[in-house]
C-alpha cells in the first residue's frame, strides 16, 4: 500500500512538473518578440516600397556619335539632330564636360564642341539649358550621325528624395497616415563611406529596451546634372 502511494506520489509531481513546463512554454509563446519582429518586418517592406514609389524616376541613357562627313562644322556652331527623347536632357562630351542642349519635339539641339562623340542623358530630374544655346542652328542628315544603345534605369531623384525628408520632418503624422503603418520609423542615408549624405536623415525617439527592425537598401541617387551618387538607404521602426 505504501508502495502505491509512494507511486502515485512520483505521478503527481512528474504531472506537476509537465503542467508547470508547459505553462512557462506558453508565457514564452505569449511574450517572446518573435511576432513582433515580423510585424516590423512587414512594416519595413512596407515603408521601402512606399518611399521608393515617390522618389524613384527613369533615367534615359544613350549616346550621339557624329560620322566624318560633319568636317563642315565648327566648334561653338549650333547643331540639330532628330533624335527623340522622354523628358528633360543633359548632354556631356568625351571629357564629360557638360555640354549646353535642349530639345524641341523630336529634335535635340546642341552647341558643337569639336567633339565625335556625346552621352546624352534624358530625365525629369536634369536641369535643361534654355533654347538658346544658337542662332542658325545646322541640321545634320541622318547619314551624318548615329544614336548608340538606349537603356533605361530606375534611378532616385535627388530633389524628390528633399522633399521627402521635407515632409517626414515637417508632416510625420501624415507620412504614416500616406504609407498605412502605426508604427514609427528612421530613415538614414549614407554614402560609401558610410557618411549621412546631404543631410538626409530623418530620425525619431526610440523608446529604451525596444526591438529594433532594420535594413539597408542600396539606390542610386540622380542629380540635377546627371551624376548618379551610390548610396544606402537604412530604414528602422520599432513598435
């Protein structure tokens, strides 16, 4: 009889024992970070989709090579050549000077510098000269100059990227209410050397002892002058 009891005694604490186990593997299920951190996952894909749709552009590259038969030409004369073009152009020579051009239509005009050959960049971002880059302006034929590869890259624009930061510093509120999260979020540029670039940073008071969610995601950013700047771009929220 004693030994059944002593039995029956080891049964009840070995069930004790599991019960109380399976309590604490549930408090565990209950508190650990591991829904939030998907939460902030999710939140992070959000906020990188949602910033790259309103900064991102096209950029437009191709090139203008001019054949032997333009010998007429002088350095300085204005020239005319069928060749049509998205949005705003930039044009530089060899030496990556900038050269000044424009486009009217189909048409792109330029100022001749001596030069065979030339990178022409079209986008929203570039800032275009006036159309005054000459008078008499001297259309060549189209056996008189060849249009390279086109391609065509989603690139950042470098004002759109200001403006941004603008509103997530003048307007936060807004900027989640726009990108439907509740949580809070960082943002940080940098460039290769791991420096915040043109002071874009946008950054908010994290709580003590929060889980943090981050990642970094690389970008190219396009200015006024077609320098494309390789960058990263480090996104945080927490909450």
């Amino acid at each position: 009889m004693i030994k059944q009891k002593r039995g029956v005694g080891h049964v009840e604490v070995i069930i004790s024992f599991l019960i109380f186990v399976s309590f604490v593997f549930f408090l565990m299920i209950i508190f650990t970070p591991f829904g939030r951190s998907s939460v902030s996952q999710s939140n992070l894909d959000v906020i990188e989709r949602k910033i790259m749709k309103v900064v991102t552009i096209n950029l437009t590259k191709t090139s203008l090579i001019l054949n032997s038969s333009v010998d007429f030409l002088n350095p300085g004369d204005c020239v005319s050549v069928r060749f049509p073009l998205p949005d705003n152009v930039l044009m530089k020579d060899s030496n990556k000077n900038i050269v000044e051009a424009y486009r009217k239509g189909d048409y792109l005009y330029f100022k001749y510098t001596g030069d065979r050959f030339y990178k022409v960049y079209s986008s929203p971002e570039l800032k275009e000269f006036s159309d005054n880059v000459g008078q008499n302006c001297k259309n060549l034929a189209p056996q008189d100059y060849s249009r390279g590869i086109t391609r065509i890259q989603e690139v950042v624009s470098s004002s759109k990227l200001e403006n941004f930061f603008h509103e997530y510093s003048e307007n936060y509120p807004q900027v989640k209410e726009d990108f439907g999260i509740n949580t809070d979020f960082n943002i940080f540029i940098r460039d290769i050397s791991d420096n915040i670039l043109n002071n874009f940073m946008g950054e908010r008071h994290k709580p003590k002892g929060v889980s943090v969610a981050a990642k970094d995601v690389g970008i190219g950013i396009l200015d006024e002058k077609a320098t494309l700047t390789i960058a990263m771009m480090n996104i945080q929220t927490w909450g």
